[in-house]
C-alpha cells in the first residue's frame, strides 16, 4: 500500500514522512526525508514522524482506507553528558626564541623553576620558567632529541633521541652520567615511574623497554605492538604502564609479570599522544580519527571528544582543572572540558616572521606544575607560553 503524503508543518515544527509505507512486521527505519517510526496494531499501522520537542502520527485503517492524525509533546530528555564547565580562554603570553630546529620535547622541573626543552638541532636547553631566558644548552645526542623526562626524586634529566640513544644527565654537573642502550632504532617517548626507580623507553623498533635506573640494566622489553611505540606514561598503581602506538592500539601492561594485560582497539588511527588526569583514574588517547577518553585500570571507555580536531595530533597535556590541550600538525591548539568533552576554545599558533606557513606544527606541549602555564614546542623554531585570560567570565565568553 503506497502513500505519499506531504510535508506536515506544526506551529513551527516540520513532520516529513517517508515515501513508501511497507505493510507487516514491527520496528524502526530511516527515510531521506526524516526518522519515522512504524508499528502495527489491532489491525492499523501507525505511521510517526519524531522531533525532539512533539511527535505527529498518521493512523491508516487498512480496511477502511481512513486516515486520522493526532498530535502529542513529548517531554525534553536531558542530555547524559555533563554540563561543561566554564574555563577562561587561553593566550599566547610570550613567545621564546633559542634553538635552531624543530623544537620536538619538553619537560618541566618539579620545582616549577624551569623547564627543558629538545629539538632537531639535536641540543637540549634549560630555561628559567618566570623570565624565559635561556640559563643552559646541553649537548651530546647524534640527532633530534624526541623526549624529555625530569626526576621528582634526583637531580637527574633523561633524554632520548632518532639515534636510538637514552641518557641520564646529572644537572649538578650538566653532565651525562649513564646511558642505556638496547634499542633498535629511533626513541620517541620515555616515562619516569613515580614511585620507583625505573625508566620507561618507546621507539620505532615498536617496543617499550623498561630500564633500572641505576644500574642500567634493561628489566623488561614489552613487545606486542606492530608499529612505532610513540607515547607512553606510568603510574603508581596497576596498569603500571600505559603504551600508545602507530598499529591503532593502546596496551595496558602487568609490569611485575611484564605482560599485557589489556588491549585497547577504539582506535583506527596511530595513536601519537595520550594524557593522564592528575586526580581522576581515567586517561585520553589521540588518533587523527578522534580523542578518546578511558577509565583506569581496566580501560573501559568513556566517550569521544565532542567535535574532532581533524588533524594529525602530535601531543596532549591536561591539567587539575580539567583544561585539556590537543596540539595539532597544522599549527591548531584545541582546549576541551575534560568531564564533558566539549570544546571550549580552537586557537591557532602564530608562526615568527620569516617562518613557512607549514612550520605552524605543535610537535609537544606540557603544563607547568600549577596548571596556570601552557608551554608549546613548535616548527618554527619557537617555544610559546599560553596563560589564561583573566578578564574572561562566562558573559564575555559563554558557553556555546
């Protein structure tokens, strides 16, 4: 039985109904024209058309061929997803000029006094975090140096870089005092564990190589993935170890027994960066298809980022208040409400004069211990400091 009725507008509202009611069998269908619903009953197949505020129905009496349509308001359903929270926007509040190449990493003191970074011209330098002037440059790396890492318990800086090399800097002496050898190719990420003494290694080799600190001695080499280890944190509690790789897989491992525990497959894309809340058991993972969010320590998932960032994300970094920064491959800094993944605020890096438009890249970002101070790693050379604009209040900048 054929109907075609037209576009039914009340007040307002819009009804559209599909152009071909199907007769027998129970459930839900989408047409091109809108959501319809159809349903059988004592004889009669209902036909309604759903918005979220009221709902239109057509009755056809089969036998009768009569036509009867009523109307109803259907309660608003609240949304399952918390409110966000307001932050005030961010702005670029300095701007650090020093190194040569790309600046790759960072990695901040615990003291909150300065901050190191490491770039493609293979040095790593230490910078006063009140001032921005340069206090230190270290040398001794073969290439770019693609990870930073500063130990709340010594006065002792590790460093990995392209040429496979890991090294354990005493900054009394700004001197390297141990290096740990055993990977195959380039190290991209390094971790410190909080409460031990042990150093945690990723690269292109595609394995996570957990390291004694003092000995050197290599304690673990976690193999499974199929591709680049490229982003890995540890923490005091099971999963000790937390690896994100280029296969599209995040693993949680058993670091007594050095096995894996879980394997997490939401993503379809390299995942290049991952950020831990400091408070909250529950991390987000980066992909160039979306930033996900997953509970600790079984890594259930929790949900998508609202709005996907659309770009390749090379680094992440969140904060205690929940402000949680995604720095992309094209210059892009998106910042979101951790709890209910929205994005409050798409800024864009501003590239130094005689810069590319293509040296706009975020290759790291990282905050201070306070959470007040965003510091960013970019292409063209230059180190950005992002603080929160204080005259912001949620009439200037509302909630969207």
């Amino acid at each position: 039985m054929d109907q075609n009725p037209d576009s039914l507008k009340e007040g307002r509202q819009w009804w559209w109904y599909s152009s071909r009611l199907e007769t027998g069998g129970n459930g839900m269908f989408s047409r091109k024209g809108g959501l319809n619903l159809r349903f059988e009953e004592e004889g009669c197949c209902f036909l309604v058309g759903i918005s979220l505020f009221q709902t239109s129905s057509t009755r056809i009496d089969r036998n009768r061929n009569i036509f009867s349509r009523t109307s109803a308001t259907l309660e608003r359903i609240p949304s399952k997803s918390p409110r966000p929270v307001f932050h005030p926007p961010w702005k670029i509040d300095r701007v650090i000029s020093g190194h040569l190449g790309w600046v790759t990493s960072i990695a901040f003191d615990p003291s909150n006094a300065w901050f190191c970074t490491g770039s493609a011209d293979r040095t790593i330098k230490i910078w006063d975090a009140g001032s921005g002037r340069q206090k230190l440059t270290l040398t001794g790396h073969l290439e770019q140096i693609l990870g930073l890492a500063v130990s709340a318990k010594h006065t002792n800086m590790f460093s990995a870089g392209d040429d496979k090399q890991v090294k354990c800097w005493d900054l009394e002496q700004n001197k390297v005092i141990r290096s740990y050898h055993g990977h195959l190719s380039g190290v991209y990420c390094l971790s410190l564990h909080p409460t031990i003494d042990i150093l945690m290694t990723g690269g292109r080799d595609s394995v996570c190589r957990v390291w004694d600190i003092r000995s050197r001695a290599q304690i673990f080499a976690l193999s499974g993935h199929g591709n680049t280890v490229c982003s890995v944190f540890a923490r005091a509690m099971d999963p000790q170890v937390v690896t994100g790789s280029h296969d599209s897989t995040i693993k949680l491992w058993d670091l007594r027994m050095g096995k894996t525990m879980s394997t997490l497959t939401h993503h379809k894309k390299s995942v290049r960066a991952m950020a831990v809340h400091p408070r909250e058991q529950c991390f987000a993972s980066a992909s160039a298809d979306n930033i996900k969010k997953f509970g600790l320590p079984k890594g259930e998932f929790c949900h998508n980022m609202l709005f996907q960032h659309r770009t390749i994300i090379n680094s992440m970094a969140v904060n205690e208040e929940g402000v949680l920064a995604a720095g992309g491959d094209n210059g892009s800094l998106w910042f979101w409400d951790w709890k209910s993944g929205r994005s409050f605020q798409q800024a864009q890096t501003i590239v130094q004069p005689g810069s590319l438009d293509s040296e706009a890249g975020i290759y790291a970002l990282f905050y201070d211990q306070s959470g007040s101070r965003l510091i960013t790693c970019e292409a063209d050379k230059t180190i950005k400091m992002w603080k929160q604009d204080e005259n912001a209040t949620p009439e200037t900048h509302p909630l969207h």
